[in-house]
C-alpha cells in the first residue's frame, strides 16, 4: 500500500529543499511488514512527510518499488539537483542506481556512527 497526498507534493515543490530522506521500519502490529517513508525538509528545517508505503519485506525489489512510485508522483524528470539521504537499508544502494542513478546519494551520519559502535 502505497500513499501520496496531492496537498504534500505542492507543499514539497514550493517549500522544501531539494533533499530527500528515506527510512524502513519494522511494523510490529497485526500489520507485519516494513513500512517505507520519504520525508523532505523545509526552510525552517523541518521534516514535511511526501510519501509512505507499508511492504511485506524491505529487500530491493521493495525499494525499486517505492522509488518509482515516488520519483513519478513528485515529477523528478531530469533527476539532477536532488540529494537522497539513507542509511545502508539492504537493497536500497542498488535500488538507487536503477531507479535514480543522476540524483546523488548520501548515508546519514548519525545511522553510520550507530553501526561503527555496534562493531
């Protein structure tokens, strides 16, 4: 399941910058999965949710997915000028190639700090 407001892609092209963070959780309800989202930032820097998906599982094929949905619904045509931020979610590098491979591609800092403490 796939959502994306009308009102948060205006929201987003008019105000936000050209930055684009992407996250997976795991859903632990009746509603097992991983639910996938696409914040943006604004001016006043903060978050402006565009886009959220609730997915079986989060491997590539997921993310492929979520990033054609998304890359189609805010009209990313020429891909050029846009930063996407993630942390190294399985799958999603690779996604990023196939889907967007003009858009640059950053790992959030704080998730890197996280995963050098752990080993």
């Amino acid at each position: 399941m796939y959502i994306f407001l009308g009102a948060c892609k205006e929201g987003f092209k008019a105000r936000c910058r050209p930055v684009i963070g992407l996250d997976g959780c795991h859903l632990k309800s009746p509603y097992e999965g991983q639910l996938l989202s696409a914040v943006g930032l604004d001016a006043n820097n903060m978050t402006w949710v565009i886009a959220y998906a609730q997915v079986e599982m989060e491997p590539k094929d997921s993310w492929i997915w979520f990033s054609q949905l998304l890359v189609k619904d805010i009209e990313l045509a020429n891909q050029y000028g846009f930063t996407f931020i993630s942390d190294k979610h399985k799958g999603l590098v690779e996604a990023f190639e196939e889907v967007v491979p003009n858009c640059d591609h950053r790992f959030c800092a704080r998730h890197l700090s996280t995963n050098f403490s752990l080993v």
